[in-house]
C-alpha cells in the first residue's frame, strides 16, 4: 500500500505551549482517517501542518513520499484543504472564487460542476458569498478545496456548524470518493465514524488512541 | 502556473473584490483631494512661489493615502480568514506577494492620477511642461511605495493593532523613497530637467532592489503563523 501521508515525531511549539509532542502517523493512499480529540488536543496544528501552512518545530512530514516543506508548492498541487473558516472571498461569487482558485490550480471551472451538483449549490452559484448561510458557504468552501481534484482532502472541523442533513450530504460524498485519501478533523466522533475507517485521538497533543472502525 | 501568471490573478482578484467595496477607494480618493484642497486654502498665493512645499504637501497626501489602501493588503486577509487560501496555493509566497504588490500600484496609480489633476489646479503646478518627468517620478516613487508597503503589510498581518503598526513602520520604512522623490518633485516644479533627476533616480532604483532583494528572501517566513 502506498504511504500518501507520514509524520515522523511531529511536534509544534507556539511560545511556551506544546500544541504537538511527537507525532508519528502513516496514513494510506485511499484511506480516510478522523483526527478527534477535545478543544486544544492539536487537531487543527496537525492539519495545517499537513497542508504546508504552518511547518513543525521538529520532526518531518513528507506527503505522497516527499518532503512537504522542501516541494511545497509541487504538494500543495495534489492537497485540497479546507480549514475551520472559509477561504472564499465575501465580495465574490462562488464562480467568482472557483475561477480564481481553479485558476492558480490550473482547474477549470468545469471540474466544479460535478460537485456543484453534488452539494447542492447550483441554485446558489452566482451568489455574492457573503449572502450565504454558514451551510452553504461551507459546502461552497469544499468545492474550492475540491476544485483541481486533489489526491489527499484534508478538512478541519468538516461538521461543525452544520445540520444534519447538510453533514449526511458530505458523508455520501466523501464515502464516494474511494481513490482519494480523506484526513478530517473533528469533535463529532458519531459522524467521523460514519465517513472514516480509521480513528486517530489526540490529547494534549500526542496520540492518545489509533482505532479501526470498521 | 507561473509566478508572474500567478501574481496577475491575484492581483485581478484584489482589485475585483476592492471595486465590489468602492466606498473604501472613495474614502482614500476624498481623502486625497480633501487634503489638497486644505493644503490650497491654507497656503493660498505662497504656493505658487513654493515649489519645495507643494511637492513636500503632494507626497505627504500621497503616503496618507497609500497607508488607507495598504491596510486592504494582507492585513484584510489576515482579518478574514482567506490568508489560508492563499497559503494553499501551488506558487510560492514570493508571487503571493508580487500579486499584493501589481493590486497596490493599479490602486495608487488611480489615486496618484486624481491627486495630480487636483494638484495642478489647486497647487499650481504646471504639470503640462513637465509631463514625462512628473509622470516619471511619481510612477517609481509610487512602485517604491507599493513593494514597501505591500511587504511591510504583510510584515505586521499577525501582529495585534497591525493597522497602527502599519503606519508606524511604513513611514521608517518608506522614508528612502520618499525623500528623494519630493527631492525630484520640487526639481521639476523649478523647471530642470530629465538629467537633473538621475541623483534621486538612482536612489528611487536602489531602494527599489533593496526592498525587492529583502522581500525575497524573507517573506517566505513572514507568510508563516
């Protein structure tokens, strides 16, 4: 099985706070695999660490067999990665923001239209982005993470703020998208259990528990 | 993509976003024709005597303005949240920043015009005679400005009070340019000509490989939390 993501005792300092004590984590291609543990267990460091955003104070991180802050910019090309708050931009369209991404990513906007339709946003297309509800403008964040077909998805707190129905749509999704290796942080053990096959919890910023689910 | 292709977009994206606010453009545009309008009033007939102040009162407002337009830089992104975005983006920080900068020249350029056309009533300069030159200098002056502040915005996004720290910095920072572009300014206002310039030209260029040269090598890490 090809290794799509590997830590190698991973550990991040802010000042005087541990947010990771080294992580060591192997994650498959095709695999999805939940990031869960409570508020400040290191959930969200680990995922911008994942997505070159923010770079350990030791430890290494290489992602599709490379070195993810020495070939940022060749990674980045295969990451789609939405985190806690939006990306897109307010005083855009959602076409406007996907043109502009798919653009840099070298995407056209026709990649969106499968998952326009997939997360229901076609009606809401041509719609300035600050007029969206925390829903919508979350599913339309995910198509732009989604937008140059990214071989590993990561998405930070991909269920929070969002109703049952909305979070039952991006489990269906994802649950499609086998090639593809998911990485999602969550609090919601319940829905991370629906999407992932794997369990990772951290506390205090070390990896308290690797569960299988299924 | 490439790194100027890059740069192009977000620029395109910036000014698409900054026009979609057009009461923050307004602002700084009243701002400038506000300012010459006091400077005008308040000095009156000695302006047209003065070159040294009328070039000293027409670079003062154009570094105000270029503070109000330089707090639309990072600094917004950082406040809301889409500097992730940019962070996600397969081209290297170097053409996140060039992009920030093609934003800032295209909205300091649309100030620098107004303020010209205004200063040349209301100041009495003579702009006419001088054209190349005066477009000249305040063009590199004005590129000068856009690398220093679209970096120096960048420098403080993460800090707290980043848009007081902003006009704190910019104007140290910026001082090297400044100085010699009010120095050709008053030149030209006194009648010399393109020759007389190649002094202030000069430092204008080296200030301008300086903060690009700094800008390179280290806004790789100011990009970073």
């Amino acid at each position: 099985m090809t290794v799509a993501v590997e830590t190698i005792k991973v550990s991040k300092q802010y000042g005087p706070l541990w947010a990771l004590k080294s992580v060591s984590l192997r994650i498959n291609q095709g695999e999805s695999v939940a990031i869960l543990g409570p508020n400040g267990a290191g959930k969200t460091t680990i995922m911008k660490i994942l997505a070159t955003h923010v770079s350990p104070s030791s430890g290494a991180v290489n992602i599709f067999g490379k070195n993810a802050f020495k070939h940022g910019e060749d990674i980045r090309k295969r990451i789609g990665y939405a985190a806690h708050e939006s990306f897109l931009y307010d005083e855009l369209t959602i076409e406007e923001n996907l043109s502009f991404y798919g653009k840099l990513f070298s995407a056209g906007l026709n990649s969106a239209n499968p998952i326009i339709e997939s997360l229901n946003l076609t009606r809401w297309y041509r719609t300035q982005v600050s007029q969206l509800s925390h829903g919508l403008r979350k599913r339309a964040d995910i198509t732009r993470a989604l937008i140059h077909s990214p071989d590993l998805i990561l998405l930070d707190e991909l269920f929070e703020g969002l109703d049952e129905k909305t979070c039952n749509l991006l489990v269906d999704y994802f649950r499609n998208q086998q090639s593809k290796t998911v990485v999602i942080s969550s609090h919601s053990i319940e829905w991370a259990k629906k999407l992932c096959a794997r369990g990772v919890f951290l506390d205090r910023g070390e990896i308290a528990q690797d569960v299988n689910f299924r | 993509m490439g790194f100027l292709s890059s740069a192009l977009r977000i620029a395109e994206k910036d000014l698409k976003a900054e026009f979609r606010r057009a009461y923050e453009i307004l602002s700084i545009l009243v701002f400038s024709v506000s300012s010459i309008l006091v400077c005008s009033f308040a000095w009156g007939s000695t302006l047209a005597n003065r070159a040294d102040v009328a070039a000293a009162a027409l670079w003062v407002i154009l570094f105000f303005a270029s503070v109000l337009a330089f707090t639309t830089s990072f600094t917004r992104e950082m406040d809301r949240g889409t500097l992730g975005g940019l962070k996600t983006l397969p081209c290297s920080p170097s053409a996140v920043l060039f992009g920030k900068i093609l934003y800032a020249i295209v909205l300091l350029f649309l100030v620098e015009s107004v303020l010209l056309v205004f200063s040349s009533v209301f100041l009495n300069l003579r702009l006419s005679e001088r054209l190349v030159e005066f477009w000249l200098i305040f063009f590199i002056g004005m590129v000068d400005l856009a690398f220093a502040g679209s970096f120096v915005s960048g420098l403080v996004m993460f800090s707290e009070g980043k848009t007081l720290l902003l006009s704190f910095l910019l104007f140290p920072v910026c001082m090297p340019a400044l100085i010699p572009s009010v120095l050709a300014t008053e030149k030209i206002v006194n009648g010399s000509g393109m020759v007389d310039l190649i002094p202030e030209l000069r430092l204008l260029f080296a200030f301008l490989l300086s903060i690009t040269a700094v800008a390179i090598l280290t806004f790789k890490f100011v990009l970073e939390e």
